[in-house]
C-alpha cells in the first residue's frame, strides 16, 4: 500500500518532535466585544428606544442614570425577563474581489435570561431625597450563530498554515499532521498544492453574556438637583464554538498522496471575565414638566481567562484517515486584562400633557480601548486599535403615552448606533425600532413589556486569505419586567 511520504520524511531521525499551539482568539474585535453594551435594562426603557438617561425614575437608574434614583418617593422590587432572538444570512465570498461563492445561508441562535432582580429603597431625610438601589443587571448577550457554504475556486485555508512553495517555519503546522502538506527537507520550502476549488462550509455559535452586581444611591443637592452614583462588580462568560469544513467534492485532487477528499476543522474558544466600574450621573428636574440628565460610565478593566483548542483531521479518497487513532486535539489557555473607553451620555425628557418624549446620546471614543497584563504580542495590538476604531455617538430617542383613564401606556422608540469600525459603510450601523405596552395592576403593581427589532450587516474573515463571509443580522429582544411599589 502507498504511503504519505516524502522528502522530509528521508531525513526523521534527525527531526525532534514539534508541537503545534492553537491560536487564542485575542484581536481588536475581542476586546470590542466585552466593552459593547447590550440593549440594557428594563422594559419600560427598552419600548422607549432605551432614551432614559433623562428618565431614569425607576430601579433601572442603577444602569442608566444613578441620580434618577433620587425621584423614588417609594420603594419597588423589581423582577424582569429576557428573550434574544439572533438571525443571521450569511453569504460566502472573496473578499479582494468581491465574488460570491454561494447562496445566503440562514441560521438563528436564541437565549433566555434574568434581565433584573432588585431593590430600590428611599431613606427618611429632613429635606430633599436620599433613595438606594442594589441588584442584578443583565449587561450584554453575547448571543450569535452563522451558518455558511459555497465553492472556493481561490483559495484554502491549507495555504494560510502553509502556504506552497514559502520557507517551512521550525515547527510542524496543522496541515504537515494531517497529511496536507510536506515539508522539503532539501528545499526548505513546503510542498503544499491543494490550493484552491474547494467547497467551504461552516457554522459558528456564540453565547454568554455580561452580568452587574450593583449597588448605588441618590441624593438632592439642591432643589430639583440630584447627583447619584453605581458601583458594579461585573462577571461574565464567552462562548465560541465553530465547525469549518473543506470538502473536494469536484474532485479536484485526484493523484496520491494529494488524493484529498475533506478537512474537518473545530475550535472552540471558553473566557471566564470579571471586573469593577462605576458611573455617575446628575439630574434636573422642573417636576412634571421637563428633566435633564448626565451620565458618566469609568472604565472597567476586564480581567479574562481564557481556554481554546483546535480539533481536526483529514480524509483522502483511499480511505486515508489523518490521525489514523483519532483527531488531532491541541488545546491551551492566557490570561489578560481588557480596559474599556470612559462612555458619557446625556439626555432629556419633556412632559406633554399626556406624552413624555426623550432623547439620548451616547458618546464613547472606542480608540481609547486597549489589553493590559498581557503578553507582548497582544499588547501591540493596542497600535491596531488606535487605527482599526473611532469614537461614535450613540442616538436614541423615545415616546411614551398614558392613557391613565385605562392604566395602560404605549411606547415607541429607534436606537442608532453607528459602527465603532473606522471606514465601514453606513450599513454596519445598527438600527433598532422598539415598542412596548405598560400594564397597571393595581395601585403599586406594574407589568412593563418592551419589544426591539434591530438590522445591520458585517462579516467575518474564515482565516488569513480571501475567503470571507458577509452576514446580514437581525435581531428580536422581548423584555417583561414586573415591578412592585411599597
């Protein structure tokens, strides 16, 4: 029987065993990711397009606005529930030429989770108010999946790790294990000719989230005049899983030992973080009428813990199987810190007769972000941040009627956020609509339901080549908070 040999197998006796080491999912976009809000805290926030730091009257001004705190004549247990819907179409193509590869791909990811648990409680005071809060907040849902196909005539991955006819490095990279490739011990230079007409499929599921842990409190200044602050203990976890697969399935390479059939490639990336930050906030109020309010998030600096690992094996058309025993698994684990920008917000709401409208914006100068206690290799990628982001503002606006004669208020919203990416298309800004009813049960009780829909595009590079994935995202968030007063 013919086996997988050549020239660097000639000269094994004078070649130490080399291990391969998976590469930790530690870029920019990481960082970006774990210093990203989600759509935040509270259904009543979330139907009025979360434009509430000039709301903020209720326990979710632990999130928004602290100062707002200080408007509470009773106290409220707070309760509420999520529901996250990601879909996304993802479309296989070449990145430098634009050429599509495949048909859009559908796949859609879903999460339940504990929004807000928590207490807001006023303090007897001679003049003006004193409230304090504390409690759970669901931060950001790390929620996404994709799905893709399409044939390749371009490129492979295989290239990416060894790239034909380039200088070998010292150790022994994926495609050598399996079979993919050789290296030539005469030359120097890898053999590497599976190249390209490749079908490429794969599917990518994410999940996880950010929790607060938060304590906070309010106090009048003067009159109408409040100032608040929020101390958080934020903890969290990151998932990532994803199948890549290439498949011959024109049979393309048909002569031994390139007689390639499939490559089947897992990884999968685990991140415990935890970290503390703060905001503080100051609020104007003309009762009944019109407030003004500020907020100013610190930043968090992120310590994570990260596991990751590789899985893969090859499949020729003899019946070759790369490792024969099983696949081949590397696995590895780094710690380092992710420090997030100052966030600043402002917003305002007006009281008209009926309607309360409200607007917000949200300034954040995501230049600013950067790792910390961390290798050297990853700190330089702190120059990449200076040039691969800008600073955005963050728009939100929000309505809200009261038809108290039937204890019921409707809600609407929009929420625009521009994409932190230098350069992107105006596409890759994310848009969201919201809507929400509230319901009063009684006297102190409220049920608060909030619906958002949001859209944008992006992508995603399969590995270090043309080979690139662009995804059109929509999302659906439900919130129900329930809220009792005492």
């Amino acid at each position: 029987m013919k086996t997988r040999t050549m020239k660097v197998w000639i000269l094994t006796a004078m070649v130490t065993v080399l291990v391969v080491l998976p590469a930790a999912a530690q870029f920019p976009e990481d960082a970006l990711r774990f210093a990203t809000p989600g759509l935040g805290v509270g259904a009543r926030s979330l139907g009025m397009g979360n434009a509430y730091t000039g709301v903020a009257n209720d326990f979710s001004a632990l999130y928004w606005n602290p100062a707002g705190l200080a408007q509470m004549e009773y106290g409220e247990f707070s309760f509420g529930l999520s529901q996250f819907n990601h879909k996304n179409s993802g479309t296989l193509l070449d990145r430098n030429t634009g050429s599509v590869f495949g048909s859009p791909v559908s796949y859609s990811n879903n999460a339940t989770n504990l929004n807000s648990l928590g207490l807001a409680l006023p303090v007897e005071v001679r003049r003006g108010a004193l409230v304090f809060g504390f409690g759970f907040q669901r931060q950001a849902n790390f929620t996404t999946g994709l799905s893709f196909e399409g044939f390749n005539p371009r490129s492979s991955i295989i290239q990416a790790y060894a790239p034909d006819g380039s200088l070998y490095p010292a150790d022994m990279t994926l495609p050598e294990y399996l079979k993919l490739a050789f290296a030539d011990t005469v030359t120097g230079r890898y053999e590497s000719p599976i190249a390209d007409s490749l079908t490429q499929s794969g599917q990518v599921l994410e999940g996880g989230g950010i929790n607060h842990w938060s304590f906070g409190g309010a106090m009048d200044v003067a009159k109408n005049v409040s100032v608040g602050a929020t101390v958080t203990y934020a903890s969290g976890t990151y998932k990532y899983d994803r199948t890549y697969k290439e498949t011959d399935l024109r049979n393309v390479y048909r002569t031994f030992p390139y007689d390639f059939d499939q490559l089947t490639i897992d990884e999968f990336v685990e991140s415990d973080l935890s970290g503390f930050g703060a905001k503080l906030g100051l609020m104007y109020r003309v009762p009944e009428r019109f407030r003004f309010g500020i907020a100013v998030k610190t930043p968090t600096t992120y310590q994570v813990k990260e596991d990751f690992g590789t899985t893969a094996r090859s499949y020729f058309d003899n019946g070759d199987v790369f490792p024969a025993d099983g696949p081949y698994e590397t696995t590895g684990s780094g710690e380092y810190d992710v420090v997030t920008p100052w966030v600043f917000s402002a917003g305002a709401s007006v009281v008209l007769q009926d309607l309360l409208l409200s607007g917000d914006i949200e300034y954040t100068d995501w230049t600013q972000l950067e790792f910390a206690s961390a290798p050297a290799s990853l700190i330089a990628l702190n120059k990449d941040i200076k040039t691969l982001f800008r600073p955005t503002a963050n728009l939100r606006a929000g309505a809200e009627y009261n038809l108290s004669q039937i204890g019921l208020r409707l809600r609407g919203g929009f929420i625009y956020n521009p994409s932190p990416f230098e350069g992107d298309p105006s596409s890759f800004d994310q848009k969201s609509i919201t809507a929400g009813l509230g319901f009063l049960l009684g006297e102190s009780t409220m049920l608060d339901v909030g619906y958002a829909h949001g859209w944008w595009k992006s992508f995603r590079s399969n590995y270090s080549g043309p080979s690139h994935v662009n995804e059109s995202v929509k999302t659906n968030t439900f919130l129900a908070t329930f809220s009792y007063r005492f």
